[in-house]
C-alpha cells in the first residue's frame, strides 16, 4: 500500500490550514483510517493542536525533511486512535538555508517518506513558496488549498497555481488539486458571500460543498491542544469538519 500524501497549502499565513490539517485528519482517522499528519510548518502548531510537545531536541519533520533520520523514529501517537504525527520544532526553520546547497534538494523529503504507509499523509503547510514547500508539493499526490473568505483572498490563488503547474512540468507530473476550501465564512457579512461567490464561479466543482464558518470554539479548542471535532463535537465548526471528512472521502470514492 502507498500513502496518499496531501498537502494542505496557501501561501497566504492564517487561512486555516493548520486547523484544516488537524481536523480533517481526525475526521477521517475516526472513520477508521490510519491517518499521519506530517508538521512542516516551523511554528509547530499542528504538533501543539494536536496535544504534543515541541521542544528542541526531539526526533522532529526537520531530521526527516533534510533526510538525517528515518521517519519512523519521529512518529508520535496522538489522544485520537488512527492518528499520529512527525511533529515540528524550532529547528525546522534552517532547514531552507541548509537544503540549498544540497544536491537532489527538491526531492529530499520524497524519497524520506516513500516507504510510510498510511491510508492519508496530511502536511502542514508553511506560508511561502521555499523549498520547504517545493520539497512538499514534489512529495505530495494531492492538495487541499484553504481559501479565506475575505478582501485580497483570491488574488494570491494564480500565484499559487502557476508555482503548482511549474511543478507538474518539472517534478510531479501526477500532482493534481482535490479541492478549495472555504474557510472562515461568515454568512452574515456581505463580503464572506461575494468571496464564496466568486471562488464558485471560476472554481467551479473543485471549490468543496461545505464550508467552514468562523467558530470561536475552533480558536478555544487549539488553545487546549485538541482538534475541535473532539474538543466539541456539537459545535458548529466540528461538525463542519465532519461534514468535509465526508465530502473528501466521497471525493475519493468517485
């Protein structure tokens, strides 16, 4: 069995995609899939979301990122059953300035990973377009974009398209887009429906049915380092979460 490797990307910061990263993985490790969250992210906030520690010095996604250490001595089993992570640290932020000299750099963190089995491999994301996130989008069969529903959300999009197409034409001809997601909506504010709106009519079918609205349980859950499916199941912005879990794995069934 091959992972399926999804990354979660934007090169815009507080999108959601850490949020996405965790909940959408619990979602579906709940529905009895073996579920792996790779943090690439060097602020380690899916590692914190989800419950685990990230002090200097651990077994972390740097050593497995710059191919120094085997992946299976950073795993980490999360609170949640089916689900574990490579956790970040502080020390992922170098990892840039020490992969460029590197012969073979843009495939480092593919050939690290290629022997995991998972059912889904979700990546954190950073924000940017370095070689953390090339390193990713060579690695990865798939994306998730979180697409924030407010002023100046669409216009990083073309960027972020070209950089995915220039990969296809150089290292990852199979990488394709699984879906948009609407992030942080609120349909009570005008702008919110208009970004949605838009996102729908250019993206069509690949803008995803549900929606994540502004929740502020979602914000509390982090905070207690649960995702918030588990955090509070009855809110609105779990079972948004749930619902989406839903909508990718019929996704994938098709």
């Amino acid at each position: 069995m091959k992972s399926t490797v999804i990354a979660i990307i934007n090169q815009k910061g507080g999108v959601g995609k850490t949020t996405t990263t965790i909940n959408l993985a619990t979602a579906i490790a709940v529905a009895n899939k073996n579920v792996l969250v790779l943090d690439l992210d060097p602020q380690g906030n899916a590692t914190t979301g989800l419950g685990i520690s990230k002090r200097r010095g651990i077994n972390s996604s740097y050593g497995v990122l710059l191919g120094m250490i085997d992946p299976q001595e950073t795993i980490q089993k999360t609170h949640v059953n089916g689900l574990s992570i490579i956790p970040s640290t502080i020390d992922l932020s170098a990892a840039e300035v020490e992969l460029f000299p590197q012969k073979g750099r843009d495939c480092k963190l593919k050939q690290s990973i290629s022997d995991l089995k998972y059912d889904y491999i979700f990546i954190d994301c950073p924000p940017g377009f370095g070689l953390i996130n090339i390193n990713i989008l060579n690695a990865s069969n798939k994306i998730i974009i979180p697409l924030q529903c407010e002023f100046y959300a669409m216009e990083g999009l073309a960027q972020l398209f070209c950089t995915i197409q220039s990969v296809r034409n150089s290292i990852n001809k199979d990488l394709i887009v699984s879906g948009i997601l609407l992030t942080m909506h609120d349909r009570r504010n005008n702008l919110s429906l208009s970004i949605a709106n838009e996102a729908r009519t250019h993206f069509k079918n690949l803008v995803f049915n549900t929606v994540i609205p502004r929740n502020i349980r979602i914000s509390e859950a982090s905070s207690h380092g649960k995702p918030v499916v588990l955090y509070d199941i009855k809110s609105i912005g779990a079972i948004s979460y749930i619902e989406l879990a839903k909508e990718f794995l019929n996704r994938e069934r098709k």
